[in-house]
C-alpha cells in the first residue's frame, strides 16, 4: 500500500515484482499505477495489470480518464454526505428554536429520562416531577415530531412512546441545558 501511495503520477509498465509481488505470475505481468487525485487530495489508485504486451499510450490516457471519473465520483459522494449532514443539524436547530423557554426545559427533561435512542416515557409523571404543564410537553413533543426529529405514538395511561430520528438533537439538548 505505501509503495502505491508514493506514486504521485502514472507509472505504465511496471513490473509487479517492484511493487512487492512475490510470484513467479508477477515475473511477467506488467502494472500500469494511476493515482486518484482530486483538488490535490489523493482518495485512491487504480492499478491494472497484464500478462502480454506492454501498456501504450491510450491505456494510459484511458486510465487517467477513468481515474479522473472516479475522482469527481467519490467527490461528490463526500459533498453529498455533507450536505446531508448539514441539513440534519440544521433541521435540529430549526425544531429547537421553535421552542419556547418552558419547552426548551421540558425537552431538557425528556431527553434525561429517554435511555438511547428510544423509550417509553409519561408526560404526566415529568410534568410533576419539573413542575410544568403537561401540554408544554405534549407541544414540544409535537414541534420535534413535525419537524422530523422524532417519531412519538400515544400509548394512553402508558405513556408515550419516543423514537429519536435525527440524533444531532441530543448535541442540541445539551446546549440547551448549558444554557439554563
């Protein structure tokens, strides 16, 4: 793998006993190392191999143009999955900003007495306990719910059940206690 990673450009023809191949195939074969480089940071190589003939010019300019491909490929990958988190904690904290102080501290304590990721928890019982209104939680609960950061279902006298979507929220939660 180091041997690849020193190859800052193409390198056509290369015998895969240089590379560290030890086989009496690799006497033979020859190697053609293209780095995969995007903006100046390497993501990969591809290496191809044969067993006849030497590579000429267009299998180099294909490899380059492969690689190239490939590169913006795994690039946009990487910008996607970023953007993707970006939304996430913004859409946190959109819902969070929703809240009114009192929810704020109501979601404070249902994310205490919430264990993972989800549960069962009974409004009625963290309204007593903090000295709020049950509605307040109901509300927040809503709030979070339609903005896709949870997923609650009524379960009656049993409580409500709780299932964290976006776990960017408990970042968010914290904040919020730190502030308090």
């Amino acid at each position: 793998n180091e041997r690849f990673r020193a190859m800052l450009s193409t390198k056509e023809n290369v015998n895969l006993t240089t590379l560290g191949f030890e086989d009496e195939v690799a006497i033979c074969m020859q190697a053609l190392v293209t780095p995969i480089a995007i903006a100046g940071e390497r993501l990969g190589t591809l290496f191809l191999y044969k067993k006849e003939g030497t590579y000429e010019i267009d299998d180099i300019i294909l490899s380059e143009y492969g690689t190239t491909v490939v590169g913006l490929e795994m690039l946009r990958a990487v910008t996607e999955e970023t953007a993707e988190e970006n939304r996430r904690k913004q859409v946190v904290k959109s819902a969070m900003g929703t809240l009114s102080y009192s929810e704020t501290e109501a979601m404070v304590h249902v994310f205490d007495e919430l264990n993972g990721l989800e549960g069962v928890l009974v409004a009625s019982k963290i309204a007593d306990k903090v000295g709020i209104t049950r509605s307040v939680i109901v509300n927040a609960l809503r709030k979070f719910e339609s903005a896709g950061v949870i997923e609650s279902r009524s379960s009656g006298m049993k409580g409500t059940y709780i299932k964290v979507l976006n776990d960017y929220i408990y970042q968010e939660i914290q904040d919020a206690k730190e502030r308090m």
